[in-house]
C-alpha cells in the first residue's frame, strides 16, 4: 500500500512538470503563446483549478477526520449530543464562501475587461460574418473580402457542402474583430485563441487580439445554429505581414472588392453553387 500510494504521488508530481498539465490541458504551445491574451486565460484556469482544488481537499480532509475521530465505537451505546453550537466556526463557514466567491469574482471580472477592451487603436480590422453554414470575411483596411459557401440542400441526397474559408491575420498586429450575423446566433472561435465571441442577429460585437505566433489554426462555431453547425468550420493562418498584402493582392486579383453586406437569404448563393456544379 505505501508502495503504491508512493509512485502514485510521484506520477502526479512529475506530469506536473509536463507543459500540458501546467497549462490545465487548455490547447498551446510550448515554445510561444499564440496570442496576447492566452496567457492570461491560462493564468485564470489554471489559477482557478489550484484554488478549487485546495478548497476540495481541505472539505474531503475534514469529512474523513470527522468520519474518523467521530465514528462509533464498539460497545458504544450512548447516544452523543444532538444539539451544539460553534459560534466563530459558523461564522468562518458563512463568511469564508463569501470571500473565496469575491476573490474569483475579481480576478475573472478584471480578466474579462482585459479580454474584451476595445480601446486601443488596431492595425487591422477584419468583420467576420456568421452564416448558416459557413463564413464571410470583410479585410476593412483592405477593401477586399472571402466569402464562404453555404451548406445548401440539407438533408437531401443532393446537398453541397461550402469548402472550408481561410482567414488571414497578419503576426504581432492588433487585430480588431467586428462579429456579426445574418441569420440564428453563432459563435466565432479559434480554440487556440482561448477566446470566443457570439454573433448575434441585430447586435454587433467587437473585440481585439494580437496573434504572436505564426502557423496555421482551425476555427469553428461555438453555438448549435441548426442541422449543419459541426460542418461551420474555418481555417486560420497567422502570417508575416508580406504574405498578408499578398494574399489581400490576391483577392483584389480575383475581383474580390468592396464588403460583403448582412443582407441576406439562403437562396442568395444558389447561382454560385450553380456554376460550381457546373
């Protein structure tokens, strides 16, 4: 038994020195944050987790002493006190939850206004346009856009299935994020972000994120918006800045121009799903 109990200890203290459990299991990197703020939400999580844990062992340590010291003894036929009071112990168990509840509200409350201040100047503004099933992108600076195609036809022998959109965020820039919707609520996310933001019809939502690693990300919708949601799926490069004027060239090549507006019907992309059939 104390065998056991020893390596069981030792294999937790180890996988503690292992980079996915010190980051809680969330997604990232070993050698760079992805972005800005991942760091931050792994401080909060993790952060959370030790507290919550200590609160745990310290309830289930005192459970099985209680359970232990107070257990009935062979031969024990009196019956113990049924009534007593504590005065300072009731006191410490109504005012300690009220202060480990206003800890954690702190600490999220001033990580959540950090994750959603939109007050500094961005380098970039990109709208991001949710849409059953599949995404468009407005490049503002650029003038420019990528549209998704849409799911059409669901459920039927015939259905088309839009290939997945890229978008492109220039590394080490300050992006701003202007999210919208055009039909049922959606939910922009790039789990690697640690951050998602909801697209709601008639309401715009922004917020700002400077990618700090370059590589290549999935992304995907958040919020079951109807038959298709596990197919609205998008990709994401992190780029230089080269690359990125060089892909918003490429849009400006293929006549891509202008931004795409929040009108909108399923049958608007019939004709373009028309002539890919084609």
């Amino acid at each position: 038994m104390a065998a056991a109990v020893l390596v069981t200890v030792a294999a937790l203290v180890l996988s503690g020195c292992s980079d996915v459990v010190q980051r809680g299991w969330l997604p990232g990197y070993s050698d760079q944050e992805v972005t800005d703020q991942t760091g931050r939400v792994v401080s909060l999580w993790v952060g959370s987790w030790i507290a919550a844990l200590a609160v745990g062992a310290i309830t289930w340590g005192l459970i099985l002493w209680c359970v232990a010291v107070y257990r009935k003894r062979k031969d024990d036929d009196t019956l113990p006190v049924q009534l007593r009071y504590h005065v300072p112990l009731e006191v410490m168990y109504v005012i300690l939850p009220i202060v480990m509840v206003g800890v954690l509200f702190y600490y999220t409350n001033r990580d959540t206004m950090a994750l959603t201040d939109t007050s500094a100047e961005p380098d970039v503004n990109i709208q991001v346009i949710g849409k059953q099933w599949s995404w468009d992108f407005n490049y503002l600076d650029e003038d420019v856009y990528e549209t998704g195609q849409h799911a059409q036809d669901i459920g039927s022998d015939e259905s088309v299935l839009g290939e997945q959109v890229t978008l492109y965020l220039p590394v080490d820039e300050r992006v701003e994020f202007t999210v919208d919707s055009r039909d049922v609520i959606h939910s922009f996310w790039v789990p690697a972000f640690l951050f998602k933001m909801d697209m709601i019809p008639g309401h715009t939502n922004t917020f700002q994120v400077t990618p700090t690693r370059e590589g290549s990300y999935v992304g995907k919708c958040a919020e079951l918006c109807g038959e298709e949601h596990s197919a609205m799926l998008f990709n994401v490069e992190v780029v230089s800045r080269e690359e990125y004027d060089a892909h918003m060239q490429e849009l400006r090549d293929q006549g891509q121009t202008g931004a795409l507006g929040l009108e909108y019907s399923r049958q608007q992309d019939l004709n373009d799903v028309a002539e890919v059939e084609d």
